[in-house]
C-alpha cells in the first residue's frame, strides 16, 4: 500500500511537498554523518532495497552471524 495515496488513489500531498520534505531528510543524515565522521563513528545502512545512500550499504543478516562457531 502507497502510504502516500488516498483510499480512492488521490495523492494526499502533492509532489512539492514530498520533496521537499524528503530533501529536508536528507540534510539531516549528512548532519549526523558529519557529526559522526566527527567523532570517528562510522554509520551503515542496514536497511534493504532503500535509497538512502549516505552511509555505506551492509546486509542485515551478517551483523548477525555467529563467527564463533
């Protein structure tokens, strides 16, 4: 379901507005990427099939595996 449609498929905001907002996001994660790399703290994307490309992509699943076997 597209958060952004209405039930009968009217948009509920219109394009401006989604970009802009989504432009404002973005500002936000290259702030807290700065104010990582500041204090040597690296940030990753964990998320799958996302657009965010301000931190590097990782898999989910290998933060996750056992290397103590």
């Amino acid at each position: 379901k597209d958060f952004s449609v209405k039930e009968n498929g009217e948009l509920k905001c219109q394009m401006y507005e989604t970009l802009k907002s989504n432009t404002l996001l973005w500002e936000q994660y290259r702030a807290i990427k700065k104010i990582a790399n500041h204090h040597d703290v690296t940030i990753y994307n964990a998320t799958s099939g996302g657009a965010l490309d301000e931190f590097a992509l990782v898999n989910l699943d290998d933060l996750f595996i056992n290397n103590h076997e």
